[in-house]
C-alpha cells in the first residue's frame, strides 16, 4: 500500500503512555470486555480483575516500534477525510471530522473507560475513534490478518461507524433496539456493523481513484481481514461452537460481500443492509 509520504490527518491525539483511572466493572464498557472475552477465549474474570487493577507502572513508556504505525493510521484518516468529505458533498451535506484517539492499554472516552482488549472502537458521544495500536499485532498473529491494507480497513471500518452517526442511522438503530428482544437487538448489530464494512469498501474504491494507493495482495488483505473477524469463526476459534442468536458483527462471509460491495461499486445508496433480507 503507497501511503509513505501522503499528507497526515490533524485529527489524531496521542495519549499513547498517558495513565488513566481504572476500569468500571458496570455500564457498556463491562459488556464489551466480557464479548471480546468470549469470543477470543479469555477468561472474563481475570480478564476484567486485570482491567480493574490500577497500573503499577507511573508513567508508562511508548513502544518507538509503533511510531511507523501511528504515522500510517494518521495518512489512512487522512485519506478516509478526503473521500467522505467529498461524497457528503455529494449528497448535499457537511462532513465533520473525526478523530482519531490513539492510547496504549487503556483509555477513557464519553462512552466509558475501555482496556485494550475492547478492541478499536467509536464513540458516538464525542464522534472519536480509539486505537491501541498493539491491536493490528493481534491481527497478524491471533487472527492470521496481516498487512497494511488490512489495518486500513480497521480505521476505515470504524470512520464507516461515524458515517453512521452523522448519517443518523446509529441513533435510529439504538432506538430500535431498545424495544427489541436481545436476539433482535443483536441482528439489528449486524446490520449495523456490515453497513460499515460496506462504507470501508466505499472508502476503498473511491481512495483508489483519488490516489491509487493499492498495491497488488492489498484487497485480499482486507478480504482476509473481514473474515478473519466474522462471528461464525470467532465463536468457533474461541467455544467450539456457532451460535448464530449471539452474532452482533455477522459471518466471515458476510463481512467479505458487504465489503467488496462497496469496493466494486463505490455507491453509498447501495449499502442499506436494512432493507434486505439478503444480508
């Protein structure tokens, strides 16, 4: 992927070594700590004690291995900037920014506290991305989802999230959702979720065209990426077993279909996984 030497996003805080309070067993930051537990094989209990437990260390030291990273995730921004502000033109409407939050271990947002084992994620609250960068070596080594096109798509997965906010569409799901079942609730996050794999391909086709910054092995790098973190093989991986009712992310080919998708057709009005019974 050609993205040394491409302009860097001014949306980026670096808290990376900045010490935070410790993690609250109550509210959504709880629940998301016991799912990736689950669905990675940890044990919940240790997972969250070691969450819970204040830092020994006082003033944690940066990794300088991960300076090359938190560069790249600031031109990937960057690009992901220039593609939606250009398609939000588009449609008549003002694209606002987000940042891009990057911290090491844990890191409170206006959602919550969150450990590094939550995974990246987007708070809707302060329109904010968080990234412990260690997160793109689980991909390498736990999920078998290396490459740089791959990461890509992690950032460009979760800006997909803040399209979905500006858009409101996570606040009409989160409406939705609250007068549901928990089996329903979860399908409505699925949905949710391919939507943003789609606007990650969207990304994809139209930063292409601006820039032609892929290389070839870089799509199967995000293909291999979308799968590597379907429900279906995560719960296999993790139990043993498939339980479709408990799937909030959608299978690995799901994940694949809507993510090509919006790459091959670069058309944000084909990707309402709302509207379709074929998700």
């Amino acid at each position: 992927m050609r993205w040394q030497g491409r302009r860097q996003s001014t949306n980026v805080e670096d808290r990376r070594g900045m010490p935070v309070g410790r993690i609250a067993l109550g509210g959504g930051a709880g629940l998301i700590v016991l799912l990736i537990a689950v669905l990675f094989g940890a044990d919940p209990r240790a997972l969250l004690q070691q969450l819970q437990e204040p830092s020994t260390t006082t003033e944690p030291q940066v990794d300088p291995a991960q300076d090359e990273l938190a560069a790249f995730s600031s031109s990937i921004l960057a690009e992901t900037e220039d593609v939606w502000n250009e398609e939000f033109r588009q449609m008549g409407r003002t694209y606002v920014e987000p940042h891009l939050v990057l911290f090491s271990d844990r890191v409170e947002s206006a959602c919550g506290l969150a450990g590094a084992a939550v995974g990246p994620f987007y708070c809707p609250t302060d329109s904010k991305l968080y990234l412990d960068l260690s997160f793109f070596q689980v991909m390498r080594d736990r999920l078998g989802a290396p490459g740089d096109f791959a990461q890509a798509y992690v950032i460009a997965h979760e800006v997909g999230h803040h399209v979905q906010n500006l858009l409101g569409i996570s606040k009409k799901v989160s409406a939705l959702q609250a007068r549901v079942s928990e089996a329903e609730a979860n399908q409505l996050s699925v949905r949710l979720e391919l939507q943003a794999d789609f606007f990650a391909g969207v990304w994809a086709h139209h930063t292409q065209k601006m820039r032609a910054i892929l290389e070839q092995g870089d799509i199967e790098e995000a293909l291999n990426a979308a799968a590597a973190i379907g429900d279906d093989r995560l719960q296999q991986e993790s139990r043993g077993v498939v339980v479709p009712d408990a799937f909030t992310h959608g299978t690995s080919e799901q994940r694949v279909r809507w993510f090509r998708k919006g790459l091959e057709t670069g058309d944000i009005r084909q990707g309402d996984t709302f509207a379709t019974d074929a998700l």
